[in-house]
C-alpha cells in the first residue's frame, strides 16, 4: 500500500503534536504528518495530501474559509473545533469527521475505524497492461474515464492516459469504488462531480466538464450519487 500523507492545520502548536503522534501510533499503514501552524502556508502544497485534519479557530482565516478555496480538492476533510454548532455550517464542503478537542480521545476512537476503511479505499488502483508495460494509477486519482474507438482515456487530475484496452475489461477493478457510470464508455469518480441534473440527464464536473446520463442509467446514478452523499 502507497504512503498515506496527512496534513494537520492547527496554530495550536501542542496540540498538532498530540495529533501527530496519536495518528502515528493508532494508524496500521505508513503515514507521513506535516504539520502547517497557518492555512497560507498549507494552500500551496494542499494537492500533495490525502488527508487533512483542520482547526476551525485559527487567525485571520478560520477553517470554514479555507474549505471555501479547496472545495473543488478531493482531499479527505476532517474537521477540529472547541464548538460542537460548527457542524451545521460546514455541510456543503463533504466533510469526513468532525473532532471535538475537548472529547479528542473518544472522537478519535470513533473516527479510526472509518478512516482506515476510507484509507484502504483510496489507496486502490487501476492496473492495465498496455504497450508492453504495466500502467498503475490510484482510483483517488481518476477524475473520469471515456473512450475513443479501441482506447481507454484515463483523465486523471495530473495527467491524461490513452490506452488501448476495452472498457468492459476494467470495469471489475471498480466494484465498489466511489464511481457511476452515465452512459456506455463513460465512468466518473463521484468526488469530482458539481452537480447532477436528473431532470436534464447531465452531470457536471468540478472543472464545469459534463457529460449526459442515459435513460437506463438514471436510476443507478441518482442511487449511487444519494449513497455517496450520505457516506461523506
């Protein structure tokens, strides 16, 4: 399994330690923890990392603000707060968990058990043998994949790959996977997605991409989509 890196954002310095080392020694996978004391100094390297933990009552940008410009990351969201209301103003930005610092033993003794299976998750991938090699790439990774005559394209939130393989063959590699499939020749990761219209049969990506749900897959996707939703 890859490396899982996790970020925690608190300006409370000692704290962020606690954090560290509790995820350090609870975590049965290898993590590595960088520690960011400001939302700045985070929102540059923010794409670098699989899991952020983040203080809301920090100075001069508090976390709700932050989750404001990385709404569009897929990045997995936990919140830490003094104040237990926070939770009814952050639903739109999918959070994962909240921790509450005053009840950090029991919250974190709640939150392992999803976070490994989220981690186990995430950390799976697609393997397609073409052109005499083998291609590996993260599902976390994959914003949507369609085709092009006997080719796979594999967008991917770095890179696009063209593959010559047929969609039918991968499609077991995503049983279970945070994925829908609109039409034939086209899957999407549910994180990536804006907005559905299930009166227009659309779906729109984060990067305002859409594509169009057929007929037959309408019920599959809205069902997949409520279940998502629901999960985060």
């Amino acid at each position: 399994m890859m490396k899982t890196n996790i970020a925690i954002c608190d300006d409370d310095h000692t704290f962020s330690h606690i954090l560290k080392s509790y995820l350090s020694k609870q975590l049965p996978f290898e993590i590595s923890v960088t520690l960011f004391h400001s939302p700045f100094e985070l929102v540059e390297h923010i794409q670098q990392f699989d899991i952020l933990f983040l203080d809301y009552d920090m100075p001069y940008m508090n976390g709700v603000d932050f989750l404001e410009k990385i709404k569009d990351i897929p990045i997995v969201k936990i919140m830490i707060t003094h104040y237990d209301h926070i939770c009814f103003h952050t639903f739109q930005y999918k959070l994962f968990w909240f921790i509450r610092k005053k009840y950090f033993e029991f919250d974190m003794e709640q939150l392992l058990p999803h976070l490994q299976n989220e981690i186990q998750k995430e950390k799976r991938k697609l393997t397609i043998f073409s052109n005499n090699k083998y291609l590996s790439i993260p599902l976390q990774h994959i914003q949507f994949i369609d085709t092009q005559a006997n080719y796979l394209i594999i967008h991917t939130n770095k890179e696009n790959y063209k593959v010559r393989a047929s969609f039918q063959s991968i499609l077991k590699q995503f049983e279970n996977a945070p994925f829908v499939v609109p039409t034939h020749g086209v899957m999407i990761h549910l994180n990536y997605i804006k907005h559905i219209d299930f009166h227009q049969l659309t779906i729109t990506l984060i990067n305002n991409k859409v594509f169009s749900i057929s007929r037959s897959k309408k019920k599959g996707v809205r069902e997949a989509y409520v279940q998502y939703i629901h999960h985060i």
